[in-house]
C-alpha cells in the first residue's frame, strides 16, 4: 500500500539514494556493495566559486565488504566518487579496511560507532554500515544450511512480525513458538 498523498503542494529539495546489492563469489564468500549518493533538486554556490548543478551528486561513497558464511568481515573497501571536500573526505576511505573482523551478527552497529564515531569516520559511509546486517540476512535467507541446523533462527522476536508469540512464528517456525502467556512469563 503506498502512502496517502501529500496534505499540501510540495517541491523536491534532496534526495538521498542507498542501494546495495550482494553477490555470491566463486570462492565461497559474499560480497556486499552498498553505495550512499546524495542530490540537491536546485543549484547551489560552492565554496570558492562556481556553481553546483542541481541532479549532480553531491555526495557519492561506496563500501564494499567480503564476508564468510559466519557473517565476519574478510575485507573491506571504501571509495568516493563525489565529496565536497574532495580529498580531505576521501583521505578517510583507508581506515574502512578496520571493518574486517567485525561480525555483521554480533553487535556490528555497536562496534561500527567505536571504531568510526565523529571524526574517525565519514558519517556518510559510517551510514552505509548500518544496512550491511540485514542486506547479509537477505543475502544468506535462500541457503539451505541456515533452515537446517536445528537451532533457533536469529531472526525471531528482531521485529513485530517475527515475534515468538504470533502467528508467523507459530505457522512457519513452529518449533520455537511460544504462546502469548507463556512469553509474558519470560520477560
């Protein structure tokens, strides 16, 4: 369903776009490329001169990481095709290689805002890192060996449709259902 309209007349200022998309490799791991580009609907001044065209991006990163099955980081790349300060945003891409390790399952956000919290990091492609865990979900979703290992799902009771008292996890995850009473217990 999409949304009701607009209550009053409205003009387009700024567009952010996130894309990301995975890619199985032929040596068994994954890669996640996700890619932040920022437009303006009108033309601005820059800083020392000229003008920047509206619809041109005004910021433009990439972030690629290789991950395992296990989800942990192998590697990890950042590039910028448009900054406005050019070099002294992209002087920071190196320091993304300090991903690698992180498991995207295990606190990753919480590590992520340590390692590049304000000025050890580019709030744009630190923005970036923010969808990488659940695109890696998607990514492995399909694979047989997360249905059949006989363990709780990660997944359940991460959002409202999932919760372990209703009825998505009662039709299609049976085994770890738990009935609302019973689940007012546990909390």
């Amino acid at each position: 369903m999409p949304l009701s309209d607009p209550a009053c007349p409205r003009r387009p200022v700024h567009t952010r776009s996130i894309r990301v998309e995975s890619y199985a490799r032929d040596d068994g791991l994954w890669d996640l490329e996700a890619e932040l580009v920022d437009t303006k609907a009108y033309d601005f001044p820059i800083r020392g001169g000229g003008v920047h065209p509206a619809g041109a991006p005004v910021h433009h990163m990439r972030l690629r990481i290789t991950i395992d099955d296990r989800f942990n980081i192998t590697a990890s790349e950042a590039a910028y095709e448009a900054a406005p300060y050019g070099e002294f945003c992209s002087a920071i891409a190196p320091e993304y290689r300090r991903l690698v390790g992180l498991n995207l399952l295990n606190q990753f956000r919480k590590h992520v805002r340590e390692r590049f919290g304000r000025t050890a990091g580019c709030t744009h492609v630190t923005e970036l890192t923010n969808v990488l865990p659940t695109v890696a979900v998607q990514t492995m979703a399909g694979r047989q060996q997360l249905a059949d290992t006989g363990e709780r799902p990660f997944q359940l009771d991460g959002c409202h449709a999932l919760r372990v008292d209703g009825p998505v996890v009662r039709a299609h995850y049976s085994p770890w259902y738990v009935p609302a009473e019973a689940h007012a217990d546990e909390r």
